[in-house]
C-alpha cells in the first residue's frame, strides 16, 4: 500500500516487511519502526505527513509517546566503511561522517530524509544556473575583502569557498591574493537579512605549498577562522572531501558547481547560483588548455579536471572563484562531496568551453594534516 498526505490520526491496515498486519501511524508513534530504523533497517513506508514518514506499525505498538529524535540520534549505530583497510583520507572520511552525523534524521532510510535535507530550489528557464533552495548547499562561503573588518561596509565580496570543518575553509589559491577578511556563512542570498548570516572573521590563510601565483597549478588553499564555526542544520553544515572511496564516485559524469559570482548582465548574482555540468575528458581538456604563460606544460591531468556544458552556454564566471564542484554523497544522507575547486577558465558561459578546478583528492593528504592534524 502507497499512501500519501496522511495526518497522524489516521490509521490504515497495512503490511510490516514480516507479513503481519499493521496499520499506518506516524512514525513518531511506533515503538517498533523507530527501533528498527535506528538499527539502519529499512521499515515499511505508507506515505508521509510532510517530511515525517508514515509507516506500518504492529496494531499493538501504536500508544507509544510522541519521541524527540534529537535525543533518539544519540543511539544511531556509526556509518562503517566499504573498505575497512582504507587508509587514503580515512581522517577526512571520518570527519564526514561525524558531521553528518550532527545532522537531523541521520538514521532514516534516505527517502524519508531526501525533503528535511533543505528548502525545494526555484526551477526558472535561466541558461546560465538556477538559483539554489535555501539550505541546498550548506556548506557554501562568500569571502569578503578588506583592511578594515570592524567596518563590512567597505568589504568586497569576491570569492567562494566550502565549510570542511569546525576552523577551516576550503578555497582556491587565487582567492587569497587579497585580503581576505571574513567568511560569510548560512545565507542563501547576499542581501540576506543580518539575523540569517554569521560572519567569521579570518585568522590566516594557508596556500599550498606548490602554488606559485600567477601559475594556474595547485590552485588551492585553505582559511582558518579565528573561532570555531557553529554548525546549524540545513544551514550550515561541512562538505565532505573526495577521497575516492569505493562508496563514493568520483569525478562524476555531472556536477554542480555554486556560487554568487557573474550573471548574463554582468552583474553579480544575488541568489546562490547552481551550473550543472558535465565532464570533459582529459584529452578534450588538454586541447582546450595547451601550454601558455600561466600554464606552462598545458593541462595538468593529475590534479586538474574539467567541467561545462556541450549545448548552451554554462558555466562559472568572475566571483565564483574558490566555490566547490561538487556532487551529492548518496550513501551518507544530505551531504555533498566536494570534489574540484573553481579555478580559471576562458570566456564565461561560452557554449562547448569547460571551466577548470582544481582536483581535490590529490591534495587531501595536505588537507588532512593542515585541517586535522591531530585526529
């Protein structure tokens, strides 16, 4: 039985995943289901009442109080890994589930988890991006400039970057030729009311050791803020990094890349914009990107991929520089992996012409002892 748009007071025979007769209660309600699910077991699902999911409960264990999941989390079993003997980016995968597990639901099976993730986007007819939903991409930062933190009014708004943990900021290595002074968090808008945002103010920057400005390679770099970011569920929340687990895939055909930079007007953009694109191979990317001035020995495969779209004019532009490529991690619920720093590109948005990022699994070892040294 498929039903949708139940109230709580509502009770329909129903089927538990052993064959014996139950009936559909919310879930809030059945002693049984909520063991189960904790326990990571898929329960059977009748429809939900809004993002609560309605399931087929033992007629005898319906009188159960309504439950604080919050407290219920507590007792989740942990995530295990698919290859227990991984030990590239075992602290960053680690860390990726801890953060998730802060998170609200983290034991209900995904479809029951997919509407709590974040706010619906908007789906306007735009050819550049689409603006995001609110909580979509948690982990998002506009980095802003100047020499005086104490006054925003003079700050510039110029860069993006990813929330990847408690202190740090991932970003791309260009971004910190400025001063970078403060990391604007939570916002889905940058005209967002001043009680949404959090601003974090940027103790130091840490460029990788290898990039050498303006050289366009090892294009990446990290933020620490001078105190520790407090996470806040749909709204701010870390990314998770690529580490080429077998659970995760990487380099995905398609992916997202976000940010508040350049639209068609050449105005900057005010919601969060989303380009969704595509892959290009290696090859495509070293004819695209030969050797140059900034680029002396052409593309570098081994830690530069490249992204855009085939058919219209998609792409990252000025101000998204910094921000993450990104895809959804699927086995672990409402967390993205972030797997290429927005780098350089040529034109904006020319349709066939792929934008570069920086790979990040080559640089989570560098990641890992900068961001968690100790774990």
């Amino acid at each position: 039985m498929k039903t949708t748009g139940l109230l709580r007071s509502q009770v329909i025979r129903a089927k538990t995943l052993k064959a014996t007769t139950g009936i559909c209660v919310n879930i809030k309600d059945c002693r049984s289901a909520m063991d189960i699910v904790k326990k990571r077991i898929v329960t059977t699902v009748c429809g939900f009442n809004k993002t609560d999911p309605i399931v087929c409960c033992l007629k005898n264990d319906t009188s159960f109080p309504t439950l604080n999941l919050r407290e219920k989390e507590k007792t989740c079993e942990p995530y295990t890994l698919r290859r227990p003997d991984m030990e590239f980016g075992k602290k960053a995968f680690h860390k990726c589930i801890e953060y998730q597990e802060e998170m609200k639901y983290p034991c209900l099976p995904n479809n029951t988890r997919r509407d709590a993730c974040s706010d619906p986007p908007p789906d306007p007819n735009h050819r550049q991006g689409i603006p995001a939903g609110r909580g979509q991409f948690p982990h998002m930062a506009l980095l802003g400039y100047t020499k005086n933190p104490s006054n925003l009014d003079t700050a510039e708004w110029l860069c993006g970057g990813s929330i990847i943990s408690e202190r740090f900021i991932l970003t791309a290595g260009h971004c910190t030729v400025g001063p970078v002074a403060i990391a604007r968090l939570g916002i889905l808008k940058r005209t967002d009311p001043k009680n949404v945002m959090r601003d974090y103010n940027i103790k130091r920057y840490i460029k990788h050791p290898e990039y050498k400005p303006p050289s366009k390679y090892n294009d990446i770099a990290l933020l620490e803020t001078d105190k520790d970011i407090v996470f806040r569920n749909k709204h701010i929340v870390p990314a998770c990094l690529d580490v080429g687990d077998d659970s995760w895939e990487s380099e995905a055909a398609t992916a997202s890349a976000t940010g508040w930079g350049e639209l068609d007007e050449w105005v900057n953009a005010d919601v969060l914009q989303i380009m969704e694109i595509s892959k290009f191979s290696d090859a495509e990317c070293a004819e695209q990107f030969g050797p140059h001035r900034l680029l002396r020995a052409g593309f570098d495969t081994n830690t530069q991929i490249c992204y855009g779209h085939r058919q219209i004019p998609r792409d990252t532009c000025t101000g998204d520089s910094g921000g993450p490529l990104q895809v959804d991690f699927g086995s672990v619920e409402c967390m993205q992996k972030v797997i290429g720093v927005t780098s350089f590109g040529k034109a904006c948005g020319k349709t066939g012409q792929p934008g570069v990022y920086t790979r990040v699994r080559p640089y989570v070892p560098w990641i890992e002892a900068m961001v968690w040294p100790s774990a």
